[in-house]
C-alpha cells in the first residue's frame, strides 16, 4: 500500500510542478499586459508600475521569484482589484465555492446511487427506463442551462426559493445552486452504478449466495453492493474536477461571490496573478482530491495496487 | 477488385447500419433542418443580427407578431440572432473537431508507432494536461491571448479538445502495430512513413470518424461555456452562449430569451449525441 501511494504521490507532484510552469511561462510570455485597457500612460508612470510588479526583471528571476512566494502561500498581488492581494481574494471566495462543491457532491451521491440501485433492481421495466432517460438527460444539459431555468421555475414562477445572490448565507440561498450542480453528477453516479451493479449481479459468487438461500436484501447488502461500488470511488476524482469547473458556471448564474467568479473575471481583466493563483490553487486541489480518490481504491481494492 | 469492393463494404454496411436505426435517424434530419434555417433564413428575414428595431423593444414571441421569436431589449429579433448563434456554433464546432482530431490522429499514432522514450513523453504530456480540468487551460489561454476573436477561440477550445482522441488512437494504434499484416508489410520492406500511411491510418478510419463526430458537441458545449462567462464570442455577435447569458439576466421579465437559444443548444446537442452514438454502434457493431 505504501510504494502504491508514493507511485501516486509521484505522479500528481511533477503534474502539479508542470502546471505551474506552463501557467507561467504561457501568461508572461502573451501579447498584452494588465495595463493595457487602462488610459494611456506616461512612459514613466508606466515604467514605475512594471518595476513595482517586477514585470521589468528577466523571466527567469520573475519566475524565481514567485516560485518563492508560492511556497510561503503568497500569491501576490492583484493586478485588477488592487486594494487585495490574490491571497486575500482566495481566502474570501474559497470558503463559499468549498462549501458549495461539497455540498453538491454529497447531494449527487445520495441522490444518484439510490437511483442507480434502484434502476438496476428493476432492470427492464418502467421505474429502470425512467430513470435511465432522466439520467441520459441530466448528463446532456449543461448547467448554464439547468441553472436559469431552475431559478425560472421555482425563482421567478413559484416563488420557492430566492432566484439569486446572497444574504449573510443563508442557506436557501444556496439551494438551487447546490442542486443545479449536483444534477449532472447524480445522473452519472446513477448511470455508474446501474452498470456496474448489474455486472455484479452477474457473477457466480452472487448466484451461488443466491442459490445458498441468502434473501435478496442480503445478497444485495453484503455481496454485490460493496464491489458494485468501486468504479463509483474512482469516478469520486472526475467528479471534483466537474464540480469545480461548475462552480464557475453557478457562482455566475446565481450570483454568488466565490472564488470562482474571482476567476472569471481575472481571466476578462486579464489579471495574470490572480488567474495563475486561482488555476494553481484548484489544480492543487482537483490532484489532491483524485489523488485521494486513487489511494481510497487502492485501499478498498489490493488488485488496483498491483502495477 | 475484391480489395476495393470490401473497402467499400464495410462503410456502405455503416451506412446502412445508421439508416436502420430510428433515433440517429431522426437526429440527422433535425439537425439537417435546423442547419439549413441557421443557414438560409438570416439572410431571408429583413432584420440582421445587430439591427435595431425601436418600435418592438423586448417584444415576447408570436407567429402573427413582426418577430417570431420576440426581441431582446435593444429591439433586436431573437430568431436571427438564435439562427446566427446556432451557425457560429456549427462553424467553430465543426473546425475545432476538424483540427483537434487532427492534431489528436496525428499525436497519437505517431506516439503509438515510435515507442519507447518518445512515446512516453508524448503520452505523459498528455497525461499532465488530461490531469487538470480543460476549463482551466482554456482560461488560461483566453486570458493571455485576449478575448473576442473567434481564431482565438477556435485555439482555445481545439487546444483541449484533442486529448481525447490522441488517447484513443494511441491505444488504438498500440493493438494494430502488433497484428501480421504491419509485420508483412515490414518484412516486405515498406519503410516506416509508408507502414504509417498506408496501414497504420487507414485502419484508424473507422475509431476516428466516430470520435470525431462525438467531438462536435462536446465543443459547442466548450464555445457555449465560455461565451456564457464572457470569454468566448462579444456582443453584438450572438452565440448559444452569450444569448443564454443575456437571456438569464433578463429571464424575469423576458424569459423567451432564455428559453430560445436554451432550446436550440439542448436540441442540437441531443441530436449530434445521438448521431455520434448512432455512427458508433454503426461502425462497430461488436460494441451492442
């Protein structure tokens, strides 16, 4: 188990070290700077702005230099809200977009494994076809899509819940983002599951506790589930990197200040510190969360640790 | 003679294959339908996608109404400006499958037929790249080369989109490499570039049209993303993305302009889905 999780370890640090560098070396070497779209510049006011961000210096040493910082977590500063360092904007939007990612993926799995469950329970018939094409649907709308046309439904028209924003937290503010984002994840939990549960249930071990008289709750319970739901833990890390790229949808949709609006709106103002400090922090995040996902495999299935 | 009618065998049986099968079927001719309004009917109407019309301000939809689809709240009418949105998305989809499946046929079989260290440099920048969330690299790149124009775009968005298929071909040309007749042809002395070309590719048909055809909406999916969250197409040009963008804002008092382009998007997505799956169990009919 140790030598599987330093492979691991192995794998998602020189990704994460890569990541960082491609990241660098492709925003600083890029046509257009962060001052361009402001009003023309004196050639030394100009000249004072790039010394004070260093983007005078050679890029070796420009890299040097925030190689440094990063390691003592500071991410400099930003170029387009200058009161705020990328760390401070991090710190403000994380929490939200954590809580909402989180939120998300547990709502999608005790929404779709059920689901799936129950589908392949009822292989064939009525409740199986509904679900199977409610999946099929969840997977193929986009949220961009599902999240206007929720709040439509139970914002604008019924009045449920608050269409959107953001007061003080209060929960049902979060709602409809938490459940937007979760639909397509749960769809694919479900379909995941079916599949894989009706593999299972093929095999001779699950006929033979059959044949020994176990009841179909038990077999269920004790045989097939444990297995079925493998291939779902390692789905677990694909679905952390689709939660956090949603995030930047639903935090757009529904107005919410996390930090992947922060992104967004980096990218349209060009603010290369804060976009690099954000990709940096989610990429960490998305390889510390697959990593996670692989070693929990690894864990519950010896066969995944042999290479 | 033989050789040939065989090689026409196989994609007359896909083709027909395809036919028999109803929900491709009916994908085709949808899709056919709503490229030839996307095509023909912005030039047929008397408005264009950025024309004022100040009498009919955000106007709801109506067939007896001056504009079927309604107007936005400059006044400018919904059902060219979706059509125009719905033809941005088929062209720059189109290209970015045509050059991402490029780019990923090429990465990919020649990975696969060099081994070795190449290979697996090659494949680890895969990897790397296939690690992170696309979104990111995209950002990344419209943040450095800018936003609005649709070459930049069209980067972008290819720049993500061939990972997929260099992965497939890969493995793809890995099983090939080993099978008799690409060792006769080397006993034969057909040199490298020529085993390449001639048997390596051809083989490779097949898995490509299918990954380049399920391509085509996974990349109106990332144009209409990003248009979504400003990066991709600007105002005044209209995409599904930044209409359903525009429409969201407005969806309380005007949710026709949510709905519009939302519909088109999903339909167009569903049908080039099913035709992708369609074409999938059509050239490979061991997969059912």
């Amino acid at each position: 188990m140790l030598s599987y999780a330093l492979r691991r370890i192995a794998v998602a640090v020189p990704t994460l070290l890569v990541i960082i560098t491609l990241s660098f070396a492709l925003q600083r070497l890029a046509p257009g700077g962060p001052f361009d779209q402001e009003q023309t510049l004196t050639p030394a006011v100009r000249a004072n702005l790039d010394r004070v961000y260093g983007l005078d210096r050679p890029l070796a040493v420009q890299y040097a230099h925030y190689l440094g910082a990063l390691a003592r977590g500071d991410f400099g500063p930003s170029l387009s809200q200058r009161d705020f360092t990328v760390s401070e904007l991090i710190g403000q939007g994380l929490p939200l977009s954590a809580t909402l990612g989180l939120a998300a993926i547990l709502l999608a799995i005790l929404l779709g494994i059920p689901a799936g469950i129950t589908a392949a329970l009822a292989r064939g018939g009525g409740v199986d076809y509904a679900l199977t094409a409610l999946a099929a649907l969840g997977i193929a709308l986009p949220t961009f899509v599902t999240g206007p046309a929720l709040a439509l439904a139970f914002g604008v028209h019924l009045h449920w819940l608050p269409v959107a924003g953001w007061e003080r937290g209060a929960p049902r503010y979060l709602v409809l983002p938490v459940v937007t984002l979760a639909l397509p994840v749960a769809a694919y939990l479900a379909r995941l599951t079916r599949a894989s549960l009706l593999e299972v249930l093929r095999t001779n071990y699950v006929r033979s506790a059959r044949a020994r008289g176990l009841g179909a709750a038990r077999v269920l319970w004790h045989h097939a589930l444990r297995p079925a739901l493998l291939p779902v833990v390692s789905y677990l890390g694909p679905a952390v990197a689709f939660v956090v790229t949603g995030s930047l949808v639903i935090e757009t949709v529904f107005a919410l200040p996390g930090s992947g609006r922060y992104l967004v709106q980096g990218a349209i103002d060009r603010d290369y510190p804060l976009v690099l400090g954000m990709v940096i922090v989610y990429a960490g995040l998305t390889l510390g969360c697959n990593l996670a996902a692989d070693l929990l495999y690894g864990w519950l299935d010896p066969r995944a640790r042999r290479e | 003679m033989s050789e040939a009618a065989a090689g026409r065998g196989l994609w007359r049986d896909a083709a027909r294959r395809l036919g028999a099968n109803r929900a491709a079927r009916t994908a085709l001719i949808l899709l056919g339908l709503v490229a030839l309004l996307a095509l023909l009917a912005p030039p047929a109407s008397p408005w264009a996608f950025d024309s004022l019309d100040w009498r009919h301000l955000a106007q709801p939809p109506g067939l007896a109404a001056a504009h079927w689809f309604g107007t936005d709240r400059l006044g400018r009418d919904l059902f060219v400006r979706t059509l125009h949105g719905v033809r941005l998305s088929l062209l720059i989809s189109l290209l970015a499958s045509a050059i991402s499946v490029g780019i990923g046929l090429a990465w990919g079989a020649l990975a696969g037929f060099a081994g070795g260290r190449t290979e697996e440099a090659m494949m680890r920048f895969v990897d790397v790249l296939y690690s992170l969330p696309y979104l990111f690299i995209v950002i990344i790149l419209s943040t450095v080369i800018g936003r609005g124009s649709i070459a930049v775009l069209l980067l972008a968005i290819a720049a993500v989109g061939w990972l997929t298929t260099a992965r497939i071909v890969h493995g793809q040309t890995l099983q090939l490499k080993r099978r008799e007749f690409i060792e006769a042809a080397r006993a034969t002395g057909v040199p490298t570039a020529g085993i390449l070309v001639r048997h390596i590719l051809p083989n490779l048909a097949g898995t490509v049209v299918v990954y380049a055809m399920l391509t085509v909406p996974q990349m109106i999916l990332f144009e209409s993303f990003l248009s979504f969250l400003g990066l991709g197409v600007q105002e005044p040009y209209a995409s599904l993305g930044n209409l359903i963008n525009a429409g969201a804002q407005e969806m309380e008092s005007a949710p026709w302009m949510l709905l519009v382009p939302a519909a088109f998007l999903v339909l167009l997505l569903t049908c080039l889905n099913l035709l992708g799956d369609g074409l999938r169990d059509a050239l490979d009919p061991r997969e059912r």
